[in-house]
C-alpha cells in the first residue's frame, strides 16, 4: 500500500483543528465536512472513528454525547487501523458486528442516504444500533426488519411511510418521531419516550407498548389493531377518527386525553386513569 494516500494535506490538518471544539456535540462533527471526504465508519458510546476518502482515520474520544478529543492516524498507522478493522469484521462474533454499526461501502451509502434524506425503498435489516444520536435520520418509505434501536436519540425521525417490521425500541427517545402513512408490524416500544409524535393515516398492528411515554401525541385517522399498552402514560393526547381495535390497556394514564370520535371496538382497559367514556 502506498502511504501517501493514507496521508493529509496540511490544508485539511488545519481545517479539522481549526473546527474542532472539545465539549462540541459529536453530531457536528461532520459539519465541516463539506465535500463529504470524511465517513463514520464506527460508532460507539464512547469512541467515534472516521475515515478521509484517501484512509487517514481520525479517532474521537466521546463523553456524554460530547467530543473531548481527536487522534488523527496517518500513513502506516491508517492502514495498520484499516487491518484491524477488516479483520474484526472478517473474524468478529456475529453479534459483535451488528453493534459495529456498518461498514465500508454500506456504511458510506447509509450514511449518505441519512444525510440527505432520499432513500425512498431503503430495505434495512437485521441491524443494531446502541447509544446512537440519530436526531433527523429519515427512514422515509423505506422497510425496517427485525432492528434494535436501544437507548438511541430519534427524536425528529422520519418514518413516514416506511414499513417497520419485528423491531425493538427500548429506551428509545422518539420525542416529535413522524409515522404518517406508516406500517408497523409486531413492533415492541419499551419505556420508549415518543412526547409530541404526530402520527397520520398510519397502522399499528400486534405491537407492545411497554411504560413509557406517549403524552401530548396526536393519531389521525389511524388505526390500532391488536397492541398491548402495559403502563403507558398517554396523557393529553388527541386521538381524532382512530380506530383501537382488540387492544388491551393496562395500568394506563389518559388524564386529559380527548376521547371525541374514537373508535374503541372489542378493546379492554385494565386498572386505567381517565379512560374512554362508557355506556
């Protein structure tokens, strides 16, 4: 391998330094990156690695969702990092590397499609993402299988029109998380905080929604079949023209829901505050 091209010009050494604020929100360390020369390529808690289009590699120590510091990797310590990294994702435990995010050419056309939100048909499957900052990542239109979204930032997301299938959502923040028009299948939402989502001509169906938070929402013209809320706290929602189907509600709060045109067939509510109206 020719070290040159694992190598920086001075010019984008300056640019980087001259960016990075430690403290900053690891979010932006990308902003800088107006030519898109720089991918994620592994993401975790605490360490963010990215690599330049020509294989340097810069190493973001991360607290708190913050950036603290960088290490930038060139010549033969770049490549010596790509090694290892092929070699994890050649060798490493199956479970390993889903947690590894994604990689290479995948990772570099998942990130760009995150970013510029024009992945209509997206097929993503069998991932899992932990402790991941994903405010705004769009999944619109596209087809979600069997993914673990564990204690993971959504806020803001886009899942309109997306079909979403088997996957998990656990400690999952979800606050003002768009679904119009979208297909949710067997989906399980544990302690997921989803304040403000505003969801529209969209389907629930065998879904669990375990505590949580689902306050202040509004479903429009929705329809909910056959899910199961155990603690769930749904307080001031407005739930105009949507249909809960065969549901079961137990141990819930509605205080200060609006109940006006809901549709509430062959449902069950269990030790519930502030339910539907009877008789």
């Amino acid at each position: 391998m020719d070290a040159y091209h694992y190598t920086l010009h001075p010019h984008e050494r300056q640019n980087v330094d001259g960016h990075f604020i430690p403290g900053m929100d690891a979010r932006m360390l990308q902003e800088h990156d107006d030519h898109g020369r720089w991918t994620v390529y592994r993401e975790t808690p605490d360490l963010v690695e990215m690599r330049h289009a020509n294989g340097a590699v810069m190493k973001v120590k991360i607290v708190d969702k913050r950036a603290m510091s960088y290490e930038l990797l060139e010549r033969d310590a770049a490549i010596e990092a790509e090694k290892a990294w092929k070699a994890f994702l050649a060798t490493g435990h199956r479970e390993d590397r889903q947690r590894a995010v994604l990689a290479g050419s995948q990772l570099t056309a998942h990130r760009a499609w995150l970013r510029l939100g024009t992945g209509e048909h997206f097929d993503l499957r069998d991932k899992r993402y932990e402790a991941q900052v994903a405010v705004g990542w769009t999944f619109a239109r596209g087809m979600l299988q069997n993914c673990a979204f564990i204690r993971c930032n959504l806020s803001s997301a886009n899942l309109n029109g997306a079909t979403v299938n088997e996957c998990l959502f656990d400690h999952a923040d979800m606050e003002m998380t768009k679904f119009d028009g979208a297909l949710v299948n067997n989906c399980v939402f544990e302690q997921a905080h989803a304040l403000g989502i505003f969801v529209e001509d969209a389907r629930f169906t065998g879904c669990v929604f375990r505590g949580g938070t689902l306050a202040t929402v509004t479903w429009r013209r929705t329809t909910v079949s056959r899910c199961r809320f155990e603690g769930t706290a749904l307080r001031k929602s407005r739930l105009p023209e949507t249909k809960f189907v065969d549901c079961r509600f137990v141990g819930c709060d509605f205080t200060g829901t609006d109940w006006q045109g809901v549709d509430v067939s062959g449902c069950v509510f269990e030790s519930c505050i502030a339910g539907p109206p009877t008789g």
